[in-house]
C-alpha cells in the first residue's frame, strides 16, 4: 500500500482538539434536539424554554466541576422517574 506524501500525521494534540470539538458538536446536537422536542411536544414557550437551557447549562457546570456525574443522573432517572437512558 502506498502512502500519501501529502499527508501531515496527525498528533497528539490535533487528535485531543478534534476530540473536543466533537464531543462539543454532539453535545450541543442533543441539547437541540431536547429544547425542540420540549417546544413541540410540551409548547414551551420562550421564558420556559430559556430555564430550561439554563438549568441544562448549570447541571453541565456541576458534571465538569464534579459535584454531579452522568451516572449519578442515570441512576436517579431509572429509580425515581422508570425512564432508562
């Protein structure tokens, strides 16, 4: 198999970027998906959905400070709400 000559390996650092960044783009996708199911099904209105976006952005703030964990959530919507994620 013959290599492109072209082409930049990448490191290590790029890796670590292109990571983040998807990880951002996939992050933010859900939150849309879940402000619009919220509005479409629920007719939130904008002052409702403008809480609920602040209160998705300040649950996200305790996960990266780590006072709340993904699991934590997960647990607590299965045992108190039977809603599996």
């Amino acid at each position: 198999m013959r290599t492109n000559p072209r082409k930049k390996p990448l490191t290590q650092a790029d890796f670590d970027r292109q990571w983040r960044e998807a990880a951002n783009e996939l992050s933010n996708r859900a939150v849309a998906l879940l402000l619009w199911a919220v509005v479409d099904e629920f007719g939130f209105d904008a002052p409702k959905l403008q809480r609920l976006q602040e209160k998705i952005d300040y649950t996200s703030d305790s996960i990266v400070r780590g006072y709340l964990t993904i699991a934590d959530i997960r647990k607590t919507l299965e045992n108190e709400y039977g809603v599996t994620v």
